[in-house]
C-alpha cells in the first residue's frame, strides 16, 4: 500500500480530476489525501478519502496589511 496527496486549489477543474484518481487508487488500497483550503471539498472526496484542510486565522483584510 502506498500513501497519495493532493494538492489542489478550491477550484473545479483543478479537484475534479483527482477525485476519479483517487478514487481508483483508495479500491487498490492505497491511502489517498487532499490538502484544501476548501472545506466542503470534505463532501466531495470518495469514501476513505481524507481531507487535509488549511486554515487560515486571518481575514482577507488583515492579510492585505
């Protein structure tokens, strides 16, 4: 068994590939991650699928400073 990240922006064509990758890749038994700034990319990956969430403890305001 291996061990696959991704690491995707939250944008639709960016994780929407990965999805059927990791997919396929979690069936062979393979231990599969996503790295997001998404949260809600939760609800999206395949069963077994983990989520590696970033956060961020600032506002968009306080990073323009």
């Amino acid at each position: 068994m291996a061990k696959f990240v991704f690491v995707v922006p939250p944008l639709t064509g960016h994780v929407n590939p990965t999805l059927s990758i990791g997919a396929t890749l979690l069936k062979r038994g393979h231990q599969v991650a996503w790295i997001s700034l998404d949260q809600h990319l939760k609800n999206k990956l395949p069963e077994g699928g983990e989520l590696l969430l970033i956060q961020y403890d600032q506002t968009d305001e306080e990073k323009r400073k």
